[in-house]
C-alpha cells in the first residue's frame, strides 16, 4: 500500500508543477510573439511612410497630381513602380499601379476591411500576403475614396516564421531545463520521506529504537508519533520480560516448597494434599498477577488496604519448609489487624521475596515490626545473617545484581520489591540490623480514603 501512494502522489506533484509550468511559459512565449510581431509590423510601415514621397511622385507621373514641385521626381530618380491602389466606398479599384496590376490586384479593394487599421496584413487568393497601409481618405463629389499602399509580406512572414521557430526551440529548452530543475528539487524535497522510510524499515527489522529529531517541521508530528508508539511498544516488551523473569522467580519458589512438602514424611495424605492445593492456587494467583503486571504496568494495578497477618502466616509456612534445615524462627511485632496499603497480590509478591531473602540469609532467625505513622507506615525486615556490606546496599535493587555469589540466583526479588515499592511512592532500602544482619526497612504512604 505505501509504494502505490507514494509514487502516486509525487506523480501527482510532478504533473501538477510541469503543467503550470507549461502554461506559464506558453504565454510567455504568445507575449513575446505578440511583441515581435508588432516591432516587425512596426519596421515594415515606418518603411512604407519612407516611400510615400516616391508614391506620390509616381501618381504624378501617371497625371493624377497634376501641380507638384519638380523637387518630387527627383525623389524618386528610377523607374520603380509601387503597388498601389485607390478604392472607393463600394470596394471597388478605380486605380492601381503598375506593379499592382502586374500582381494581379485588381479586385485587392474586396479583401481591405472597412476600416484599416495602419498598417494591417492581408491575404489574397492563395495565401499571398501583404501589407497594407492606408495613406489617405479623401471625399470627392459625394464619394469616398482612399489611397492604399501595399507591400508583398514574404520578408515578413518568413522573419515570422523564423521567430516562432526560435520561439519554440528556446521555449521547449526552457521547459526541458525547468523539468530538470524541478526534479532535481523533488529529489531534494522528498529526501526526508526517504530518510524516514528506510529509518522505518530500520525499526522494523530492530536495527533502531526511534527515530531521528532532525526531520522538517511538517513531519515533526508523524516522528514524535511514531516514536512514542515506539517507547510504548519497547516499555510493553519490557515488562513482559521482566513479568517472565518474576514470574519464574516467584514459581521456583513455591516449587521449592511443593518439594519440601512431597519429601516430609510427617504430613498425612489429607493435609499434604491441602497444602500442595494451596500451592497450586497461590502459583495460579502468580500468574494472574505477572500477566496483569505485563499488560498494564505495576502503576496501573489497583491500590487497596490488606491484612499483613495472614500473608506472612502462608509465607512462613512454605519458608519453614524449604529451609527447614535452618529451624529458623519468624518473630511478628505487630497486631494481628494490622493493614498495609497494599493489594493482596503486591502485598504477597513483596513480602514473599523480603522473607524468601531474609530466610535464606538468616542463621535462626527473622524479625518484621510495623511502626505506624502520621502518614507513614514503616515496616522493617530483619535477619541475623552476614549481612550487606555498605557498598552493596543501592546496587542490590537493581535488576540482576546480587550482595553474593555463593548462593544461586537471578537477582531479581530484590529489584521487584523495590519497584512494587516505587508504585507505591514509597521507599526501600538497607541498614545494619540490631541482629547483627540485614534491616530492609520500607515506608509506605497511606492511601487517601
């Protein structure tokens, strides 16, 4: 679809610019025609006023002009005869010269228009033309007569002729050199849709992000566009990814537990096939939670009130299973009724990788204490464990950097506590514990009721 409209519309362009180009030209060109023919009509009759003494020297010697000065013979010393004639208001030749009668203009009174414009071609039988000037109009016994000097056009029209060849070869170069031009300027013209089309071509075959900020004015809209579709396909992309990354993190654990509970012997069959259930239905609930967090990002998740208590009872169940080697002890400074401002699948994702972290580090035991605010709600996680040394402590919330590399792992729980935190407005970070560990300590705003 993009190669048929583009051609199509710099055809159309094209077109559109050669044909006012043409029409601009063509009457250009009918101007100048005009000019020059006037200026040759113009050198012919001042040629024609220059003969008018020797024409009347001529009508002298026929005996029309009967008292004229002999100073007029000598004005025209040779026997040269001028085609003239004399016509009277019928249109009929009451007199011709020599050489008009030679030429066969007896009848040249029918072709004259009624009134002359000086000086003015006509054309006789078989195309001959001439060039008429009316020298006089005289009235004589009620009749009017009017003395009419003509010249053979042949030098005229082939001068004509000449120039509307000149005319048309220096017109056609012109539209040849204009159409040149013109597609030189198209070729510069369209070089920014160029450019964007092969910067599209690179997008698509993920050769660039976005692109260039350098385009014309006209075409700034499209590119801002295109590039923030761009940042919004890419963000999408990405929280995809990471939603897979921590989707994976968090099933690897509550398959770690499903494993402790298959491998302790102790649990009857009815209450071990409770507790995998409710494994089955916390890993169901993890998938719907990644995949909300994919499509609409962890700030367009719904914010809500929950209850920490039973959360972190589910949690220390598992735990105490996949580290039950430890014996380690969790230790609540809370009331049972205390309420974060988290929803039920941010409060268990966060608390759920705090405490996976914190039993895995630990050497007996783990502390979470709530310390409620005016505004604020703090919680602190605390473990008895080596600890993060002080150059670690920002650097562990990034995605894929752990405090340690003994212990396997993504380095991902951390940097998704941290962004559940962040959608939250709130804040997370890591001092020294009074158990000689880890402190996590988090602050949360209170939601608005």
């Amino acid at each position: 679809m993009k190669q048929f409209i583009q051609p199509r519309l710099r055809r159309r362009v094209l077109i559109t610019s050669v044909a006012i180009i043409a029409l601009v030209t063509s009457a250009l060109a009918a101007v100048i025609n005009k000019l020059y023919s006037q200026s040759y009509m113009a050198s012919y009759s001042s040629e024609l006023v220059a003969q008018m003494p020797m024409v009347v020297a001529q009508l002298n010697r026929a005996g029309l002009i009967k008292d004229v000065d002999k100073w007029i013979d000598s004005l025209d010393p040779s026997d040269t005869d001028y085609i003239a004639v004399v016509c009277d208001q019928a249109d009929n030749t009451t007199w011709l010269s020599h050489e008009a009668d030679k030429a066969n203009l007896k009848n040249v009174c029918r072709y004259l228009p009624e009134e002359i414009p000086t000086p003015t071609l006509i054309k006789m039988g078989g195309d001959k033309g001439y060039i008429a000037y009316n020298l006089s109009r005289d009235r004589e016994n009620g009749n009017i007569y009017q003395l009419v000097v003509l010249r053979s056009a042949d030098s005229y029209e082939k001068a004509l002729a000449k120039l509307h060849q000149r005319t048309a070869f220096y017109l056609g170069l012109f539209v040849l050199i204009a159409v040149a031009f013109l597609i030189a300027a198209f070729h510069w013209g369209f070089q920014p849709l160029r450019k964007l089309a092969a910067q599209l071509d690179q997008m698509a075959e993920a050769k660039r992000d976005n692109l260039d900020n350098d385009y014309p004015m006209e075409l700034q809209e499209v590119t801002k566009a295109v590039n923030r579709l761009s940042r919004i396909s890419h963000d999408q992309k990405g929280r995809y990814r990471h939603a897979m990354d921590d989707l994976a993190h968090s099933l690897k654990t509550r398959l770690a537990a499903t494993n402790a509970l298959l491998d302790d012997k102790t649990l009857e069959r009815h209450e071990l096939n409770q507790r995998i259930m409710e494994q089955i239905s916390q890993m169901d609930d993890l998938v719907q939670y990644q995949l909300k967090r994919a499509m609409v990002g962890q700030q367009g998740l719904q914010k809500s009130n929950s209850k920490l208590m039973p959360v972190v009872t589910s949690l220390n169940q598992m735990l105490s299973k996949i580290y039950a080697d430890k014996q380690a002890k969790l230790h609540c400074n809370f009331s049972d009724d205390v309420m974060l401002p988290l929803n039920k699948d941010d409060l268990m994702e966060l608390f759920g990788n705090m405490l996976e972290n914190s039993f895995r580090f630990c050497i007996s035991q783990v502390r979470i204490s709530v310390e409620d605010t005016n505004s604020y709600i703090t919680i602190k996680i605390e473990d008895d464990g080596p600890g993060v040394k002080p150059d670690m402590r920002e650097a562990i919330f990034q995605r894929g950097i752990r405090s340690d590399q003994l212990n396997p792992g993504q380095g991902i729980g951390l940097s998704v506590c941290h962004e559940i935190v962040d959608s939250y407005q709130g804040k997370i970070y890591v001092e020294e514990s009074e158990l000689e560990g880890a402190a996590f300590v988090i602050n949360l705003p209170k939601l608005n009721d």
